[in-house]
C-alpha cells in the first residue's frame, strides 16, 4: 500500500510515521509513505499556494494549479490512486470507509488548511470527500494520520496477531469488554472472579456479556448491525426490561377546540394501536385515564372480549397486546399504579404539538430511561390542559413538521412516532 | 491552557506540536504541553508497563501502577486536572464536547495502546472517557492530537481572525461553502458570477444557501439544531419539494388471516391519520386502492364531508390533509397517476413485519429520495401478497420488535413510523 501525503507541512509527519507498529511496518516496506510538499508544484518563484477568496472574506484558499499539478504527478507515478482530500464537509470516516479506501494500491490525502481548497478542485479531480469526525482541526495533516493509521491496520502482516484485531471494537461490531491485568487487587478494587478461575467458556462468556451491555449502555446502534445470537438477545432483553416505559392516553383534564378543559370520548382503535405498539415496543402498560365511569365500562368490555372472550382465541397477538391497557379514572390512580409495580414513581414526561415551553430532546430522555420509571403522556381531543404540563416532569420536544408548521397528527400516530424516536434505538430484535 | 499526554511513545509528538498555529501558540505560550513517558512511572528496573489480560487471550493491558502513579504526579503539579482517557468506548467527540473540554485549565490525555488500559483505573480514576470516531488506529497517541488541535483552536488568541472560526463547519452549525480563488476561469471550470460580482449581500445570500444545501444533502441532522431563518427555511422548503414521496394503502390485493387474497375493507381513521401523517411529513399524496367501488365511494364521502362540507369549515386543518387523499381501483392506476404528477414512475417500496425478502435500509431509501418518486406501500389486513411484492422495486426493513418478535402493529402505527423514519431527519419546521 502506498500513501502520498499533500500537504504544506510536510515536516509535520517526521516523528508519527516512525512511532509503533506503523513505523515498523513502514521499515518492513509493507508500506510506503511519501510525504508531497505542496510548496513544490506552486508557479511562482515566491512558491504560493494559496490567495484570497472570490467574494471576500478572512482566509485564504488553496490555488487551483498547484494542487492539480500534484494529483497530475501523482498520477503519473500510479495511475490507479485514489485522490481523498480530508474536509469537515466529507462523509464520516468509519471502520466500513477504511475498509472500502484498503482496497486500494495507492491512495493521495490532500491536507486542507485554512478556508480550504478552491471548488473545482474538489469538484473535479477528487474522488472521496473524508471528514474524521465533527469537529474542526487545524488542517488534515492530523486527520490524514488518522486514516492511514486506520486503513494501515488492515493490511495483512501490519498487526502481527489476526486475533487483536477481530475482537477489537467495530471489526466485531461491538464496544470492546473492560480488560485487567496484574495485580489482582489494586488500591483495594479487585479483578472479577470469573477472569482468574481459568474456566475459558465462563471468561469468554464474561467478556460477551460484558460487550453487550457497554454497547447497549453507550453506542446501542452498533446493535442493529452487529451479529447476534440467541443467547446474546436473551442478556440484552434482559437488560432491556430496566426500562419501565408506560404509555398514558388522557381523556382528562383536556382541552376541546376553544380551549375548554373537557373529558374527550375514548376511541375503540386507540385501545388496539396504542396496546399494540406497546407491545410491539415492549411497554410495560398502556394506561387510559378516563373519569366517566359508563366510558371505562365500555373500554373494558372492548378489553375483555380480546383478553377472555372470543377474541382471544380468534387473534392470540392481539391479547396479547390488550393485555397492556388498564382504565383508570384519575391521573393520580394511574401514577399510583405505577408506582407499586415498580416499587417508585414514574417521570411525567408531557407532550403536545406545540413547543409552548423548554422540552428536553429525546437524546436526553434515553439518558433518563436507565434511571427511573417513564410515563409518557398523550392527550386525547386538542391536548393536554396547563395543570397537567405543571404536574410533569418534562415537556419532551414536539414532532416538527417537515415542510412547514402544519404537525396536525393523531394521537395514534404522534404516540407511534414518539415511542418509535425513544424506543426504536434499542430495537434490534430480528425473527 | 495546559495539556499533559501520557504515552509510551513520548517521540511520537516532537513534529506534529512545532507546525502551524498549534506550534506558534506553543512558543508564544498560548499552550502548553508537557509529554511524559508513561514508562517512567514503572516500578521495575525493566521499565514494565503492561501484563498479560487475566482470562488469557491475545495482545497486552496497561498495568494499573503506573498509570495510578503519573495520574497523582500530574494531580501533585495541577490538583484540577481533567483526566481524559482516549478509546473507541468512549463517548464520540464532536465541537460540543470540545468547547466542553476547553474550559478545563488542565488536561491530562492517556494514550491507550494494545488492548487498553487496565479497567480499574478506567473505572476509578478517569474523568471523560472520549474516543474520536467510530474506527480503530493504533493508539490515542493520534487520537489525543485531534482532541488537542480541536481544543486549541477555541482558546482566544489562538486563531487570529475570529471569523474564521464563525463561519467554520459546526461552529455555525452548518457544513462549510465551497471556496474559490484565482484564476477565475481553470481548465474551462469557471468561478460562479456571483461571487466576482462586487455584491456584497448577494455573496452573503449565495454562501448562505450553498452551505444551507450541502448540509441538507449530507448531513441532515446537523440542521435540527442550527439556526435558521425564514429566509432559509423557505430555502430549504424549495429543496425538500424535491423528495415526492407517496404514501399508498392497500385494500387489494392483500392477505386474510389464512393467507387466502382478499379485498378488504376501508377504515375510515386510516383516511384521517394517514392523511393528516401525509401533510405533516410533506408527502405528495396518500392514494387509497380499493377495487370495490361502493367502498369507494364511501371513502369519497366521508372526504367530501372534510374537503367541501360541514368539516371544512369546522375543522380547516382537517381538511388540508384529507385533500391529499385519492382513490383508485387498481395498484396500476394509482402508479399511473404518480408517473402523471411527476413526470416518472415511482419506485414502488413494500413493507410488512415479516423480513421474508432482502429488504433495503431506511438509510438506503433516504439516497433514493432525491432520485426518483417514492411510493411506500402498506398493506392492509394480514398484508401485502405476493404478487405486489413480485411487482415492487424494493422491500423496505420491518419495524423490529423491542423486546422480542413480536412485531404486530396498526397500519396507521407502522405507517407513521416508516414515514418518520425515512423523512423525520428532514422535520425541523420549528413553529
């Protein structure tokens, strides 16, 4: 594998390239690296290779020629090399892109510095666009490093043993388990049992268990992608009932169309879609608050004919799912409810199509779904009524519209977007 | 603002630290970075710094003493000291966490190198766990120079020219413009009129709407928390009028419960929150497919009484999104009257909670979006047949269980979830 580096500070790459196994492999020439001052292809006697922008502003560009009379050179030495330049604007660099740029024999990294480079360079002669992540350095020399270092890694003989890099974090698909050494007890923390017992399934076993759960914890995408078996599902699930999510549908205290506190009607398809994502998402309940007790009778009948009448036998899934809702007549009842089963009370979590006050964004209500019971609160008719918003805990941010501020969804759907938004991540349970 | 890096490899730094604004801001001391060698904190006279992992297994484990021993010296010389610990299990690095890490006045980075450092002193002793990309290099020797460079560049003085910083990617919340300079015509590629124009508001509003458009295309999300103004959003109403995306719903040809082909029955909910979905989400249509013609004609009265009766008037949000609805007899037709709208036929996408077939990524689709017309097929009753499956150019991934298979939701649920899924990364019309 050859690198070519172009860059106007060649002298920045003397100490890395030296350092460790890619010093090494560079040494044993399975790879080669041959740093391009970009100085060298500038046409004037003062070397410039950059100068202002068209259209003005603070920064300087990097000139057009001398980077194509680079890419021509290079070019001319290897004919097949990929051409990367290395911008915040690239796509995200990954272990699947190192993978993809290993394939080639030869590749050049354009170092951008300053505002950048000039478009049509960009547009025309460069072949992938790369960016390390979203953050801004000072120019790609450091981000050029880190991918060679990272594609370096994967060219056979470079990490002497195939094994350190197959259990390593992303060639596995998961986030690596915690590692230990000697001594056996340090400042009084101890090295768990099972690695000194000698028994390799148990220690093997451990540090599966232990790459679940860090990748469940930290990165549950990985999750989605990686490959799972039938024990690896049953830790995970295990894992996965800590988070107590229940699903409220409030028929009151809500609002009617002038903004009236009312008791809406309860409709027979919410009871059916909303147990059903509930079941689907693995809720621990779907609780309709519903003070007129003729409406709850109702309810009920509908409930008991899916759970022991002849709908039970017709469609086995849909007991199931039937089997999450309970009626309760206040809102208080139903936070009670919660509260015995899972032994504290659950964060009231509002929502509403409007941002009338500060939410927290779903990102931030993952974070919270490891830490306490959740009751995620639909309202029925025009929507929830202030005095329960002051009741809750958060306002969780609103589904936007995507056009425009039109976000008239029912509540079927925006309860079914919202699960999906918190839950969905954690959803990886393929048949 | 001081950093320490703890290495095995103190050798590694001695070129990248002297090059460029880091370099300058060292010497005028800006910054300051002290390197210690980690073997230097061992207690034996072969400088020992790694073991064997307890539990066997491939590659070595930084001992915990040494590691324990330079974190207290730098503690000694800088009590406040943040100690970051650089691995693929940390949490990702982006400018948020940079701007967080720069308030620190001292910073000690551990470079890891083999399989880690020892878990206690992971567990105990680091403050912020931090890894730079979903990727793997050969140590956070590289690793800590990103975090470094990204870190310095914020501290005041360090760049000179603070617009540079401004109108840089993630600090505006927006990827970069592209850049030209001189000449103003290369190899025949000109630079765009607007920026030779002199016209100061109108290079303002050009790179205003080329960084607007080069975010959308590539990195969505980043737009969910920018700032953006109606001016830009209209802009990017215009490029999102792009995506026409079509929602169907099948009554024919479709399963029953024993898998015979059936026709089934219209639900009128379904027009009201597939419709009210298909407005919130910006789709081009929601075509219903319903060969019986007295249920179709149903389904266009209960339209009529929303589109030109009482609920017009009663309800005009309502009546917005009803207008989306079309009934047609046959799938054919309904693929017609896209192909008529558009000026192309739809590629038609399949859905079902069954992964019986090779199924796309919702990542995938989403690059589909912005070549061709989308039609997204659910099925009603036990689902799609296979016939219509035969007939579709793709099959889209099910909606997965949390929990376990099972995956049983409404029609409206699933619909809602898809359509969030693919087009929700484009929904930040914050009212």
């Amino acid at each position: 594998m050859k690198f070519y580096i172009l860059t106007i500070f060649p002298e920045y790459f003397s100490s890395p390239l030296k350092v460790g196994l890619l010093g090494k492999a560079i040494e044993r020439g399975l790879i080669e690296v041959e740093v391009l001052n970009l100085r060298d292809f500038a046409q004037d006697k003062h070397r410039t290779v950059d100068d202002e922008p068209f259209g003005g502003g603070e920064g300087m560009v990097f000139k057009p020629e001398p980077l194509y009379q680079a890419i021509q050179k290079v070019k001319e030495m290897d004919p097949e090399t990929h051409v990367v330049y290395l911008s915040p604007q690239g796509k995200l660099f990954n272990q699947k892109v190192a993978e993809s740029l290993a394939k080639h024999k030869s590749i050049l990294f354009i170092c951008g510095r300053y505002e950048g480079i000039d478009e049509r360079i960009r547009a025309h002669f460069v072949d992938e666009e790369v960016s390390i992540g979203d953050y801004v350095v000072f120019g790609g020399e450091v981000a050029s490093l880190v991918v060679i270092e990272a594609i370096s890694r994967l060219i056979p003989g470079v990490v002497g043993r195939k094994d350190s890099i197959d259990k390593e974090s992303f060639t596995s698909g998961l986030l690596k388990y915690p590692c230990y050494t000697r001594p056996r007890e340090f400042l009084g923390y101890k090295v768990p049992e099972v690695l000194v017992s000698g028994d390799h399934a148990e220690v093997e076993r451990f540090r599966r268990l232990s790459s679940l759960k860090i990748t469940l914890e930290r990165r549950p995408e990985l999750l989605h992608t990686a490959n799972l078996s039938q024990e690896d599902y049953a830790f995970l699930k295990s894992l996965l009932e800590k988070q107590r999510v229940y699903l409220f549908l409030l028929h009151y205290p809500v609002k009617n169309k002038e903004g009236e506190t009312i008791a809406s009607a309860i409709t027979s398809l919410d009871l059916h879609d909303l147990s059903r994502l509930g079941r689907t998402y693995g809720l621990k309940g779907v609780f309709v608050i519903q003070p007129l007790s003729d409406q709850r009778e109702i309810a009920e009948r509908i409930c008991r004919h899916w759970t022991e009448g002849f709908g039970a036998k017709y469609n086995p899934t849909r007991k199931e799912a039937i089997k999450l809702v309970k009626l309760f007549e206040t809102l208080d009842s139903a936070i009670a409810e919660v509260e015995r089963e899972c032994g504290e009370k659950p964060l009231l979590i509002a929502t509403d199509a409007s941002p009338k006050r500060s939410y927290i964004t779903v990102e931030r209500l993952r974070e919270l779904l490891w830490e306490k019971p959740i009751a995620l609160i639909l309202g029925t008719a025009w929507g929830l009524c202030d005095e329960v918003f002051e009741q809750c805990d958060y306002f969780l941010e609103p589904i936007w519209g995507r056009l425009d501020a039109y976000n008239h969804l029912s509540v079927r759907s925006a309860g079914s977007i919202l699960i999906d938004r918190i839950l969905g991540l954690y959803s990886f349970w393929k048949k």
